[in-house]
C-alpha cells in the first residue's frame, strides 16, 4: 500500500477509525489514549466508540471518578493513538477532549449500554451488593463519554518499499496535509 497524495492518508485514517468504531472485532478498537497530569504524561487503553469524521469527532467512555478525567479537566489536550497491524499504519489525532456527563448523546450511549456494561460504572463498593434500581442510577451519574475534536493528526505507513508520513492541520477551509519526513 503507499498513498498517491497526502489527502489521501487523512482519508485512510478517519475510515480505519470509523470502522474501528463500528466493528467490535477490529484491530483498532483498542486505542491508546495519552493525557497531561501534573507531573508528566500518562497512556491507557480505551474502546473507541464512536467516530464522525463530519464533526472530527472521535468518542470512548469512561467512568467519571477516573484519574484521566481530572487530568482532562486540567489539561483538555489529548492525544489517541492507533496502530493497525495488517497495513501498518499508525495513526495519531490530537485534539481537545470534552468530558460528558449530560445530554442527548450521553443518554443514548447510557440507554446502549447492556445491564452488564452498565453494573461496570457502579462503585467498587457496590459490587456484590445487586443490580438495584438505585444502584443503576448511581451507576449512570459515574457514567462519561470522552470526547476528542480532532484539529491535528499524524498517518504514518510502515511500508515495505519506504514509509510514509503525512501530517495534518484543520483550518476553515479543511484538513491542510502535507508530506512529513521522518
Ligand atoms: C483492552 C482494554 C480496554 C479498556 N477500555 C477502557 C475504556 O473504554 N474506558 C476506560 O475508561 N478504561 C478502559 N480501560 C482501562 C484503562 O486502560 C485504565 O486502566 C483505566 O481507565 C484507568 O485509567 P486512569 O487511571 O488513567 O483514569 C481499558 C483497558 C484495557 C486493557
């Protein structure tokens, strides 16, 4: 695989994305997601959920009494990372993470959620003690949705014939991508 044109790496990466956010299955629905704390840098795993390239939006869920989530209020730039191992391309997007505990879309995540997934947002406290409905509710206030809008992003290929680089900068007009080396 190589790229004709730097638009074309950007294209790659928001459909390797969008799939990876459809597919429970894909390679890629485990990304990495990077934040500031006060005292340096800290990387975990997260499930991507959900990606709309209209909107350079690309959404996890987590649980709101989590580390990441006072770091994110702190420092709201972030960074997620992909790699996909059978066309090895790595894809980095950066942006400004939003942390939601309200509204329409947060509802309809929660309301997506199964009884399971739903018990895993309850205080450690709690396990073992039943599914109530009031345990539910408390469930559902530990629930979050972390959203990133996307202004820049990295496409690297590994390619066996030379790698590829592209970076990527939103402006008005659109994604301005250029070639990148190394
Ligand atoms: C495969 C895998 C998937 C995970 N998915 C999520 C996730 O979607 N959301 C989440 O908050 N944590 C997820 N975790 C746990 C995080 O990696 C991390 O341990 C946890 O969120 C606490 O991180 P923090 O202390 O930096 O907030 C996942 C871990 C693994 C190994």
């Amino acid at each position: 695989m190589s790229w004709q044109q730097s638009g074309a790496a950007v294209e790659y990466a928001w459909e390797l994305l969008r799939a990876a956010a459809e597919q429970p299955a894909h390679a890629c629905r485990v990304v990495a997601l990077a934040t500031s704390a006060a005292d340096g840098p800290r990387v975990r795993s997260v499930v991507l959920r959900r990606c709309v390239q209209d909107r350079r939006s690309l959404v996890c869920y987590t649980d709101a009494r989590s580390e990441k989530v006072a770091q994110i209020k702190q420092t709201p730039i972030s960074e997620l990372m992909a790699y996909e191992p059978e066309s090895r391309v790595q894809v980095r997007m950066r942006g400004r993470l939003r942390v939601v505990s309200q509204g329409a879309r947060w509802r309809q995540a929660w309301e997506q959620l199964s009884e399971r997934q739903r018990g895993e947002y309850l205080r450690a406290t709690d396990a073992g003690l039943g599914r109530g409905a009031d345990q539910l509710g408390r469930a559902r206030r530990n629930f979050a949705l972390l959203q990133l809008q996307v202004t820049d992003l990295d496409v690297l290929l590994i390619g066996l014939a030379g790698h590829q680089r592209v970076q990527a900068r939103w402006s008005r007009r659109g994604w301005i991508a250029q070639w990148a080396t190394p």
